[in-house]
C-alpha cells in the first residue's frame, strides 16, 4: 500500500479542495433556487467534472494498490464517493462522503476537531437534503434555509420542538438518519468527556503516589540516620 499512500499524500489537498467544491457547486442552487439557469445549469457540470475526477483517482489507487480486492474491501466509502454521484438524489450523501474521505484522516487523533467538523457537516447535508424535498410540497413547514437550519439542529440535539418537521417520506428517511447521527455524536462527546475525567484523576492518583513514594525515601533516610547514630552513641558508650 506504499504506492498509494504516496499517491494519496500528492494528491490529498487537491482532493479536499475539490470536495469542497463539489459540496458548494450542489449546495448553492439549493439555497438560492432563484439562481439564473444558465448559472445552475454550470454548476451541474462542475458536479459533473469533480465526479469524473474522483473516479479517475480511484481508478488510480486501485491500480496501485497491491492487493486490490482488499483495498475495496477495506475502503468502502472511496467506493462510494464514486458510486453515488451517479444517482443525483445522493449527491448530498456523496459530497459529505467525499469530504469525510479527504478531512476524516487528517483529524482522527483530534477527537474534538473531528467531532466539531462532523456535526456541522451532517447539520449542513441534513438541512440542505430536507430543503431540496420539502420546499415545493403542499403543507410543507420547511420551506428556507434558516428553516431547515433550524430544523437540522434541534433535530440532532434529540430535542424536537415540532415547531418543523419533514412531510414527506424522503424528508422522514434523512430525519431518522440525522436523529442517529445525533445520538452517535452523543456518545462521542459522552465518551470523550468520561476519558478526559479519568485521566484527570489518574494524573492526580499519580501526582499523589509521587509525593507519598517521597515521603516513604524521606523516612527512609531519616530512620537510616537514626540508626546510625545510635550505633556511634552504642560504641562510645562501650569504649
């Protein structure tokens, strides 16, 4: 897998630039649908043009990779990032795909960052995919972006006002999938927090066993010159 660790490092700041763009280019004509249609129509072919560029990149690395049943075995989503493009009611799916694939190894480590970078990214596709469905349906509630917004946040809280909510079937699927994100999140914030407390208190323990192990040699000094003098006082008294 040298080979395309190598290609993947040359490669890898275009790659996230392009995701971003992927990302802005299906983004845009959604929250503002009065964009002229010539503008829209060039920012499809923009979509068109990072897809046909992330495939050649696959194409690329599994040409590369020494065991290439294993790299797609071992990378699903790189998979996907070139699957689901092809499907347009995905390409939101897709171009979070796409930017986890570029932004994901670069902040694993960085548990907060990481976090911090996916809820708004889920908070973004979510509201961005709801919109798309729900904006022209009779008795929709969701009908801008701030709405939507909205929606995508007390959604991934877990708190639910029912102030908004999605009307149809596609909307209710990218609801359940944000309220599972949510709790996910939950328990990646739960369990950060719980590590960072215990170790916290072990830094404390230890700190404590330190300054306990330095009394314990103090002692141990002072018992072994006691000792000493009484020998020297045992002797001169013999003498």
């Amino acid at each position: 897998m040298q080979r395309v660790e190598r290609w993947e490092r040359r490669t890898g700041p275009v790659m996230m630039a392009l995701a971003v763009l992927f990302l802005v280019a299906y983004a845009w004509p959604i929250v503002q649908p009065e964009a002229p249609r010539a503008f829209r129509h060039g920012l499809m072919r923009v979509q068109d043009a990072v897809w046909v560029i992330f495939a050649a990149d696959y194409a690329v690395r599994l040409l590369l990779a020494e065991h290439r049943w294993r790299f797609v075995r071992t990378r699903p989503l790189d998979l996907l990032a070139v699957l689901l493009p092809a499907l347009r009611p995905l390409r939101l799916v897709a171009a979070l795909v796409l930017v986890n694939r570029q932004a994901g190894p670069r902040l694993r480590g960085h548990v907060t960052q990481f976090v911090t970078v996916a809820t708004a990214l889920v908070l973004l596709i979510s509201a961005l995919s709801v919109l798309n469905v729900e904006r022209d349906v009779d008795g929709a509630t969701i009908t801008s972006f701030p709405e939507a917004l909205w929606w995508a946040f007390v959604t991934i809280t877990t708190v639910g006002y029912g102030d908004l909510a999605p009307v149809t079937g596609e909307g209710r699927l990218y609801a359940t999938g944000l309220m599972l994100c949510g709790i996910a999140l939950l328990g990646i914030v739960t369990a950060t927090l719980a590590s960072w407390l215990v170790e916290k208190v072990g830094d404390v323990g230890e700190d404590q066993q330190q300054a306990t192990r330095a009394d314990v040699r103090q002692l141990q000094r002072e018992v072994a010159a006691l000792r000493e003098e009484l020998a020297r006082q045992r002797a001169a008294g013999g003498q």
